[in-house]
C-alpha cells in the first residue's frame, strides 16, 4: 500500500453461477446423439474392416454413421439397427470376439447400413466402439419366417 489503497483482486473470487453450463456433464442416452470411435476396429477375422475396399462403399457406410449421429434411440431402432444379445451371435462371431478378448459383454448394437449390411459396435453409452463390418449379415443371420 504505497499509494494508500487497498489491492482489488483483478478477477472476481466466485464465478458467476447463473449462466448455463457450456456442455452438459451428462447427456440423456436416449435423445442424445451419438459418437463413434474407431480406435478397436477389428483388422483380422471374417467380419474385419479391411474387407471394407471399395471406395464408394466405404463413402456409404461412412454417410450412413454420420446420419445416425444425429438420430435418438427410438429413430435408430426404427432404421432397422438394434442391440444383440451374445447368445443369438453366430458361431463364427462368438469365436472372434474370444479371440479379440471382447466376450465380456451382455450384447452388440447393430447398424442397418442397407440391407444386409451391417456395423457393429460395442455401446458404452453415447460412444460406438466400432468393432465389425458385416456385409452379408453372418454376425446374426436373420431366421425366415414361415420356413
């Protein structure tokens, strides 16, 4: 206090409360949209991403995420993509998640590309794992009716 005046802190000590949060710690699931991410991609086995070779396929597939995106759970199940339980995988698909040591979980979500195409993807909330590519739909062979 050379001048005779008190220090004034430069910023105020609490922070105004009374605006809204930027982004919101936790989102609603189920009205949410959703996030992928493709750091476990399964490169080997039947169902590998490296299968994916045709550029205007690829360019599909990728559009296609990129509108569930924006896609809540009831809009997604509406597109023909829904979850898996383990026990209705295919041999072949059981096989692969033990090799790739993913067995410990209750199910797959299954994205309807067109068809018989198929992402799969292990769901940890919001966030795809993205783990398959199926274009022949042997993850989980639909059973025909009446037959």
């Amino acid at each position: 206090m050379a001048n005779g005046r008190a220090k004034q802190p430069k910023h105020n000590a609490s922070p105004d409360y009374d605006r809204p949060a930027k982004q919101p710690h936790s989102r609603d699931v189920s009205t949410s949209g959703l996030s992928w991410r493709f750091s476990r991609i399964d490169r080997g086995g039947p169902f590998a991403w490296t299968s994916l070779t045709d550029p205007a396929d690829y360019k599909e597939v990728m559009e296609r995420l990129h509108c569930f995106e924006t896609m809540c759970d009831r809009e997604i199940g509406a597109s023909g993509s829904h979850p898996i339980a383990l026990d209705r995988l295919s041999k072949p698909a059981r096989d692969r998640l033990q090799a790739i040591e993913q067995d410990d979980i209750d199910s797959l979500m299954s994205f309807r590309i067109t068809g018989r195409r198929r992402v799969l993807c292990i769901r940890e909330r919001d966030v795809m794992r993205v783990l398959w590519w199926d274009p022949e739909h042997q993850v989980c062979p639909s059973i025909k009716k009446h037959t």
